[in-house]
C-alpha cells in the first residue's frame, strides 16, 4: 500500500484515501495502481462490506497527472488507468463517495460509477477534457447524456467550464450536498448505515441497478480509451500540456 493511496478497515467499511494534496491529488500510474489494489482488496475480503472513497481536506482529485500524460502516452487495456476504471466499474460492493474542493477529470468521471456521492457545497466538478486536446473518459460521454441530456451534457464536456454541486446533481451523479466541513462526517455515517444491511441484498440490488447500462458504459470505455490513446501524442494535446506546466494559456490556433 503507498502513501499516496491510504486504506483502512473498520466496522465493514474500507475507506480509502487519495492522498496527494501537495499536487492537489493529482494522480499518477502508481496511484491508479493502488485504488486498483484497494478495489481488489475490498471485493476479496469477507470483513468489507462497502467502500468509501474519499481525498483529503478540501480536495478530492484534480484528475490525471499532467506530467504523466506528457512522460507516459500508453492507454490500452493494460495501462494502469483504463484498469482503474474497470475494476471500478465491476466492483460488486457498493462505493460511497465523499467529494469537497476540486474534483476534475477523472476526479469527477469516477463518481459516475460510484453508488452514493455526498458533495461538499463547494466542490468544484470539471470535464476539461477538450480543453487538453482529449475527448471524455470513464464512460461519461454515455452516462452524462443520458442523465443529463444531450445539450447540457455537451455543455459541461465541450467546453470543460468548472461547475458546482447542484449541477452535479442535477446531472444524477450526487446524492446529496452538505456543507463542506460536514460532509466526510455524513459519507462515513451512510456508509456505515450501508455496511450493517444484508450484504448479499445490497450486492445484487447494485447489480439490478447496473445490469441495464453496464454493457453500453464497458463499450464506451473502449471506444473512448482508443480516442483518448490516440489524443494523447497530439500536437494539441501537448500543447495543452505544455500550457499547463508553464502556467500560461494554450494556444490552440494553427491547428486545423
Ligand atoms: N497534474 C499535475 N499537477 C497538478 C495537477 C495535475 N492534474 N493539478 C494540480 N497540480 C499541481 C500544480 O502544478 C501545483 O504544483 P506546484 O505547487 O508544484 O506548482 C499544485 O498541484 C497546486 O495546484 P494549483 O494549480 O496551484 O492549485 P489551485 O488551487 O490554484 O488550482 C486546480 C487547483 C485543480 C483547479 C488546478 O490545479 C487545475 O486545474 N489542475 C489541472 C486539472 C486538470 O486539468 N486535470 C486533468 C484532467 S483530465
């Protein structure tokens, strides 16, 4: 288990902790690696009964690390994050998510998949997909659509605007929004509430809900990691990069 990914059991709760908040959470192969782990772990062991998935004071994740998008193309079914998004996609227990400050990237398409998703009121969701020469991840040019509508889901993934926890649930993928000192404390206690119900109940009925769209988001997984593979050696991608690092605004105006 690594430091930057932090997992503990307690009363048939595994919460695990993304826990890099000098880089805002920001995460790398390693920790992909380790939420990976911490999923295999959890579905393993009799003594878990739910996940919870939380980052650390005022941030949950601002996404994938851009040093390692530059340093590290590769983003077939092996690599470590298109792994991530499987087992976390097939997890049989229940996930609860605890989210505040910046949750970007993949640090919101995660909680697409999870099970119940309690907001701080000033967490800050974003899909800046395009706006770094990529397309969408995780399944959520599928998910968002078809919870949120096509206009607005193209909204908040063609322009990549941050947007708040009301719109996030208006889109379907949070549960509830508390404020943001409570709402570790709220996601603990439901996901304790969830941990002492029949297991066997709670596991099937989140099959139930799944069983329908879980073909069409494993498709769209696949189709949009081919994209997201092939976005990731572009020129406008690197430019995007590149912008990033040196903290200064891309210029996305000689491409055709
Ligand atoms: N990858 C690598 N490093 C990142 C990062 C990322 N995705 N997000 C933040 N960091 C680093 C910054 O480079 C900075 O490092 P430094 O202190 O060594 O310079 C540190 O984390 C703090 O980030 P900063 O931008 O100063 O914090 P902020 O509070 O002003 O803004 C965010 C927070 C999340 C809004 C902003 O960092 C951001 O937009 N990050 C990029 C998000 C992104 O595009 N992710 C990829 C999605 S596909």
């Amino acid at each position: 288990m690594s430091d930057l990914i932090v997992r503990s059991v307690a009363d048939g709760v595994m919460t695990v902790r993304i826990n890099r908040p000098e880089k805002k959470n920001a995460l790398t192969v390693a920790m992909y690696d380790g939420l990976s782990q911490a999923i295999a772990a959890a579905e393993g062991d009799d003594a878990v009964r739910v996940l919870l998935l939380t980052g650390t004071d005022g941030v949950f994740s601002a996404g994938n690390d851009i040093m390692d998008f530059l340093q590290w193309p590769p983003f077939d079914e092996s690599s470590p994050v298109v792994q991530f998004l499987m087992n976390l996609t097939q997890a049989r227990k229940p996930i609860v998510a605890a989210v505040q400050g910046p949750a970007v990237g993949i640090g919101t398409t995660m909680l697409l998949h999870c099970d119940l998703v309690y907001a701080g009121a000033g967490t800050r969701f974003q899909l800046p997909f395009v706006n770094l020469g990529l397309v969408p991840e995780a399944g959520s040019s599928v998910i968002l659509p078809a919870g949120f509508g096509y206009q607005r889901a193209a909204e908040l993934l063609m322009l990549g605007e941050p947007f708040d926890a009301q719109t996030a649930q208006a889109a379907g993928f949070v549960t509830a929004i508390y404020p943001d000192d409570e709402v570790s404390a709220v996601a603990a206690a439901v996901a304790g509430q969830l941990a002492a119900k029949p297991p066997q109940a709670v596991r099937l009925t989140k099959a139930l809900l799944k069983r329908a769209t879980a073909p069409a988001v494993s498709e769209a997984i696949q189709v949009e990691s081919g994209h997201f593979a092939a976005l990731l050696q572009s020129p406008e991608a690197e430019e995007a990069f590149t912008a990033f690092m040196e903290r200064r605004k891309p210029d996305f105006s000689r491409f055709v």
